[in-house]
C-alpha cells in the first residue's frame, strides 16, 4: 500500500484503515500479531509516532489488543466490528452525497437505483 501524503485523510488514519483492510481481507486475523509502530514506520516511511497514533486508534476501537511486552493483535470479532462500522459510517456517508447529487441532477429514485444495480453488477 500506499500512503497518500496529499490526501485530506490525515497518515495515521490511512494507516488504520490498511490494518482494518488487512483484516477485512484475512491477512491479519484473530489473536493474530500485528506490525509493530516501528515495522510500519519503516514500512511506510513515516515517523514512528505517527504509525502508533494509527494503532491507537484500532486499540481504543477494540479492533486490537495489547499484551503487555509482546505487542498488538487482532481482537476477536474485530472483522464483524470493522464491517459494522464502516456500513453505519461510510457507506451511509457516500449514499447520502450520491442521494444529494441524484437530486441535484434531477435523476428518479427509479433512474438512482438502476445505476446502483449496474455499477454493482460490473463490480
């Protein structure tokens, strides 16, 4: 992955989001180690505070654990709690801007929901 510097989306956050991708896609699973803020320093090129404000974020979301002296790892439930989350945030967010717009555009309910269809269907 890369880091998007010009990107409104602060470093840390990016971060947080690549581990929550990490898992969502089986890479990082449960009760399963992650990068240390050093590794994902080094990783990324970032400074390593940087990449434990990322971390902090997965920690205070319950998405990580920490054993003291060992570590970061994948809570259980944590893919549940990452597709939860982010169908409540950001799919709610981007449907309510595609909404705006449709009604922007002048674009039926009807017009709307077909387009969604479509773009599903062509993945």
């Amino acid at each position: 992955m890369n880091l998007n510097a010009d990107s409104t989306t602060p470093i840390y956050v990016q971060i947080a989001d690549w581990i929550e991708n990490e898992i969502l896609a089986d890479r990082l699973t449960t009760d399963g180690k992650v990068f240390s803020q050093y590794q994902l320093a080094e990783m990324f090129n970032i400074n390593p505070a940087t990449a434990g404000k990322g971390l902090t974020i997965l920690l205070e979301s319950n998405i990580l654990y920490k054993k003291r002296g060992l570590g970061m790892f994948v809570q259980e439930g944590a893919k549940e709690l990452i597709l939860a989350k982010r169908r409540d945030e950001k799919l709610s967010m981007l449907a309510k801007e595609i909404v705006l717009e449709a009604k922007r555009l002048f674009v039926s309910d009807e017009e709307l929901i077909n387009l969604i269809k479509k773009v599903q269907r062509e993945g």
